[in-house]
C-alpha cells in the first residue's frame, strides 16, 4: 500500500515505538519498535536489523528476513502489518510496562529469534 493506506488506517508513529501496533494502523519503512526492531513495509512485518541493511563483511543487504546480492526495490514504503504479526509484535516490546503474575513471571526470561 501507498497513499490509499493511509487513508484507511492511522499512520503508526516511530519516534519511540508506536503506542499500539495494531493491523488498522499504517507503518512506514524502517519504523522502529524497542525490542522488536524495524518495519520493513514490503514484508508486513518487523525485523531486527533495517530495511536494506548493507553488511561489508558479507556485501549482502537485509530485507524480509532474507539477505541478497542487490537492495531491494519496491514502491511500497507503507503499509500495515497482518493481524498475527501485530499481535505477535505488540506482545514482544520492551518498551511497555507489563505488570507481573505473582512470583511465577519472576526469573523467567524469553529468548525471541
């Protein structure tokens, strides 16, 4: 989605995170959410290293959970993610407050790939 996503969602904000990711809002490029990391709007999805991330070592760029030999080209800058990502990623930030479950939720740590 280009310009016609925006006027059927909100336009998520990324200064710090958006305040609820949620498939009704619209995301741009390379939005970053804490613990969760980068937008990449052609994919729908986050990922945790920046759209058309180039590594020198490798000569590859990241994007869409893969790596290639070439940036890649798409005219989608915008667009919101599915419901099972949203969901998926509003559960795995960092950036929000969650209140415990007695002393069950304490030690227990979450390794997310």
């Amino acid at each position: 989605m280009l310009i016609g996503g925006v006027a059927a969602g909100v336009l998520g904000g990324c200064g710090q995170g958006p305040a609820t990711v949620s498939p009704q809002n619209v995301y741009t490029n390379n939005c970053y959410v804490p613990g969760v990391g980068y937008y990449h709007a052609p994919f729908r999805a986050w990922y945790a290293l920046p759209y058309n991330h180039f590594d020198p070592q490798t000569q590859r760029y990241f994007y869409g959970g893969q790596w290639g030999t070439a940036p890649f080209e798409s005219i989608t800058n915008l667009s919101s993610p599915t419901p099972e990502v949203a969901a998926a990623t509003q559960a795995r930030r960092t950036d929000i407050p969650r209140s415990g479950f007695g002393s069950s939720s304490r030690g227990s740590h979450h390794v997310w790939s």
